[in-house]
C-alpha cells in the first residue's frame, strides 16, 4: 500500500532531525527551527531575546559570551533534549 508523498516526506525529516546535532557555530534560528521545544532551554539560561535580529546572525557561541553561560554545557543540555525529543 502506498502512503504517498507527505508521509515520505515526513519519514526524511524525522530521520534528518535525529541526525542533528548543536554545535557551537550554529546561529540560534537554526536551532530553534531544529527543535522548537529548545526554546524553553534558552529562556531557562537568561536568553530571552529569540526573536531578536541577533538570534537569526549571531552564533551560539556568541551569544554564550554575550550572556557569560558555558557554551559547551548549553550546547551538552540542547543536544540532551533533541535526543531525548527524536526517542
């Protein structure tokens, strides 16, 4: 039985966002788009500017400086929740 092109199209994309991971040259949109839920990590951190021009050219790890959290820990706790969120 063939189920069409939507649900392949949604089997790529579950497949594609397991394979993600965060990185700390990643901008914040990109990660936002990856995983929506990774907001509340970010408010949880102190940044509260998602939708801010900067989220959309500013890297992670900027905004970590800009912000004094660990960059590694963030991107650690981001990847945690993607994982958890493809299981």
């Amino acid at each position: 039985m063939r189920r069409g092109a939507g649900y392949d199209i949604i089997i790529f994309l579950r497949k594609r966002r397991k394979k993600m991971t965060v990185s700390k040259d990643m901008k914040i949109i990109d990660i936002l788009e990856l995983d929506r839920g990774t907001a509340n990590i970010f408010l949880q951190h102190g940044m509260h500017c998602l939708g801010c021009k900067l989220a959309s050219g500013e890297s992670l790890e900027d905004a970590c400086m800009a912000h004094a959290i660990d960059a590694d820990a963030l991107v650690g706790e981001l990847n945690a929740h993607i994982t958890a969120a493809g299981a």
